[in-house]
C-alpha cells in the first residue's frame, strides 16, 4: 500500500507528493485500544458533580413522628428517613471525578490506529501551510471549499505556525475544529470525517509517534 500524499496550497493546487510514514499512519487499526482510548477521554470530561442527600444531611428534625406502639401505623423513628418524601436518598450519587488513564503505549496505539484508519480510507490531507492576513470566517469557509472538505474537518497545525488567524475564523464553523500536532486527541479524531494538516504537523506528528 502506497502512503504517498498529495501536498497542496490552500487553494487546492497541488504542489508536491510526501510519503507518510508507515510506522505512524500504515499500521493495523487496533479496534480494542481505539475504544479505550475514545472512552477514556469520554470519562475525563464528565463533571461528576452529581449530588443527593443522605438522611443526615436532609433539613428537619428527628423527632420520632409518632409513638411506637398503639397506632395501627408502622414504626418510624424519624421523617429524614428514605420512605418519606423529602427524606434522604438511599446510596445517591456523590461528588467524584470519572477520571482514569490508560497505559501509554495503548494510547499511542491507539493514535497510530485512527491515523492509519484514515489514511487507509484516504481521508487524510496536506497542505503547505495556512496562511490569513486576518480573522475572517468568509475566507475560511473558502479554503474549505478549494479543499473540497465540508463534513466534520480536523485542522491540525504546529504550534510554531502562524496558526491564530486560522483559529479565529473557523471559529463559528460548526463542521471545523482546531487543534495542534502535539495535542491531537483520539476523541477529536473520532468526531472527524477528514484530517486536513499543515506539511510540518504531519512531520511534529511523526516525530512524536515513530
């Protein structure tokens, strides 16, 4: 299988032909490292901060509501507790963080995997580099076009680029998002159709992962 991709100007016009790396976006898509990996990140951004009241933090007294014996009615000993209404909750959530990690090698398998994915499907394309005199949503959406890119799009930049133009005018395109080489996360390239990057994050992202 050829990894030769067509490098172009933001424009479309194709420029010159690179050769991915095999090691980095020619491997056998994990499936199982793939998923962990997106779930872990899933996990990572709840807020966990669900909230119920046990029956000792519930508002009210404990007076014994009636007496034990001679009623006719069950045994209570207080109104907090779980039967009443506006008593406390039985084992409610609490406050916690759904935060884990998985080992490090998984997750760069798991990278290498969605960037093989993509590359395998052809969804993967390069440019030279972006370059915007000014934050400009209209001339965003026009490089979108030259592209040929329209679904959900992944713009990956190197940081050292003169990326903050083109940040600020994708930034009201619902079908665009920004992110940096060295940041890439399995999860945004789960919600991505195409991968459009810069020629020198292509090279920061294989020199991070070969």
């Amino acid at each position: 299988m050829s990894l030769k991709v067509k490098v172009t100007d933001q424009k479309g016009a194709q420029l010159h032909d690179i050769e991915l790396n095999e090691d980095v976006f020619g491997i056998e898509p994990n499936q199982q490292a793939m998923f962990d990996a997106v779930i872990m990140q899933q996990a990572s951004l709840r807020q966990g901060t669900h909230k119920t009241k046990g029956r000792s933090e519930v508002r009210g007294a404990n007076k014994k509501p009636w007496r034990q014996k001679g009623t006719g009615r069950a045994r209570h000993g207080s109104r907090k507790t779980p039967q009443f209404v506006g008593g406390g909750v039985v084992f409610g959530p609490t406050p916690r963080s759904y935060k884990y990690r998985i080992n490090r090698k998984v997750a760069r398998l798991a990278l290498k995997s969605y960037l093989s994915s993509f590359a395998a499907e052809g969804n993967i394309k390069v440019v030279d580099k972006m370059v915007f005199n000014a934050p400009k949503t209209k001339d965003f959406v026009q490089v979108m076009n030259d592209l040929g890119v329209d679904r959900k799009v992944l713009f990956v930049f190197d940081i050292e680029e003169d990326w903050e133009n083109a940040e600020l005018s994708m930034r009201n395109i619902q079908n665009a998002t920004f992110t940096f080489a060295d940041g890439i996360s399995c999860l945004e390239l789960a919600n991505s159709y195409t991968i459009v990057a810069t020629e020198s994050a292509i090279n920061k992202i294989e020199e991070a992962l070969k």
